[in-house]
C-alpha cells in the first residue's frame, strides 16, 4: 500500500503538517477494518513510533478511534461526521465537482440524466469551453431512444418493459443518421447494457456526438446517466472510447460511492 502521508513542500508552507498526518493515519486505518497496531500504522505511514503514538492517541482521545488491546482500531464518529455532512448535500450536487473536472480536463461538456416517460431529464450539467448548437439545461429534455444517456437508462428495462417502450415510443428521424428502426434500437440498447456504455454519434443533431455510461445504486439498478457530448470534429467514436470513457467510468464510481452510503 503506498504511503498516505503527504510532506511538505515548499508550495505548502501554509499547511498543518501534523493535521495532514493526521489525516493520513486515519484513511490508513480506513483501509484496515479490523484495526493496526502501532508499529503497523508507523511503517505504512512512514512515521516514528512516537510520532504514531501521539497521532494514534489523540484520534483515540477525540473519539475518532479506539485502542482494543495492541490494535487501534476507527469509531463511528467518522461515519457520523459523513452522514451529517452527506444530509446536507443531495447527490447532484455531490456529482457537481466530480462532473466540473471530467469537463475541464476534456474541455468538453458533462451532463447527467434520469429516465421519465420517452425522454431523459438533465438533473446535472456542466458546460464545456466548446459551443454546441443545442441548447441543454438542467431540466431539458430529450427523446431517450437516440440519445446516449438514454440508451444507458433504457438499458436497465427488461425484455418486455424495452419492447412496450419501443412499441409506445414517439420515433422520428432527427438526422439522416438517427437510428429509427425498432429492432435495431432495441439491439443499440442491449449493445449499451452489454458494454455498460453507449455511444450516439449524430443521430440527435449532425456534428454532434455523445457517450454515456450508468450510475448505479446499490442494487446494481440504474438511477441516472453520465455523459460528454462533443463536436465531431474533436472525437471520433474510437477516441472517445479511448479519451473519454474512461474518465467518465471513473466518474461514476465515485458517484456511485456517495450512493452507497445513503
């Protein structure tokens, strides 16, 4: 396991270094479910004992840890700490940061979704640095079937379920690429949940691609969807399987672990 404590840097004179210890000890002992002992928390810290001891002491102290024998071990205090903190924070607003630095990093758009009726609902959206003719909000809708957040989300129905939204569904042609043939989008939508992603390249808008993937609860069930949508011009399709999704996959998990927690 690599070292957790951050030193100091020249670029960090205003950091508490021993609250930065701190802090590495207790994700150590995060890893370790049944506690560590001293000397085991000294050498994955790559602290002295008595720099441990004191470390480990005042965490036991604070109620952030207990001592059972030789092995020090977190309390629930941490969790409390979590839950309160996560009370106050909805889920899309957790995403924000999460989705703000997959955009920056790409330069591109990242939007999240969720499945109503025919169409996907944005619930989350930050905005790349490069302009898309269509104009996407929290709160836009668009039709599912030839949208990549909505092949994701319609990926999540069974059998049945996919074959009355297919049979009910408002299908019309948005480009002269967009996929309109039922059975074909029914494969389009197991292809998505076979990968666990889904590419739509110009089939909403010419000039205009997007990828998704799912955020899942912890059930294994699909609650929303995540994507990048970028100008055709910037990605091509094997690209943003290459660029963007794994990004975006990481993205996920890290939504998904605040799920996990509620």
């Amino acid at each position: 396991m690599e070292n957790k404590i951050v030193s100091n840097t020249a670029e960090g004179r205003d950091l508490v270094g021993s609250l930065q210890k701190g802090l590495g000890v207790l994700e150590i002992l995060a890893d370790a479910p049944d506690g560590m002992t001293l000397t085991e928390v000294a050498k994955e810290a790559g602290l002295t004992r008595a720099g441990a001891r004191r470390l480990l002491l005042t965490l036991v102290a604070s109620g952030y840890a207990r001592q059972e024998d030789r092995r020090f071990i977190l309390s629930a205090r941490l969790l409390g700490l979590a839950r309160t903190w996560m009370g106050g924070a909805t889920l899309w607003r957790y995403a924000e940061p999460i989705m703000r630095r997959i955009s920056e990093t790409l330069g591109e758009s990242c939007s999240a979704a969720v499945l109503e009726g025919e169409e996907v609902v944005y619930v989350a959206r930050v905005a790349g640095r490069r302009i898309v003719s269509v104009a996407l909000n929290v709160g836009t809708r668009l039709p599912a079937f030839c949208t990549s957040m909505g092949r994701v989300l319609l990926s999540d129905l069974d059998a049945a379920e996919l074959t009355r939204f297919l049979a009910q569904a408002s299908i019309s042609a948005k480009t002269e690429r967009t996929l309109t043939d039922r059975a074909e989008l029914a494969e389009a939508v197991a292809m998505a949940g076979a990968s666990g992603y889904a590419i739509v390249d110009q089939e909403l808008e010419l000039g205009l691609r997007s990828i998704a993937v799912p955020v899942r609860d912890m059930g294994g069930h699909i609650v929303a969807a995540l994507n990048v949508s970028t100008q055709s011009a910037r990605f091509t399709c094997a690209e943003m399987e290459r660029t963007i999704l794994p990004l975006l996959q990481a993205g996920a998990r890290e939504i998904e672990d605040f799920l996990a927690l509620q």
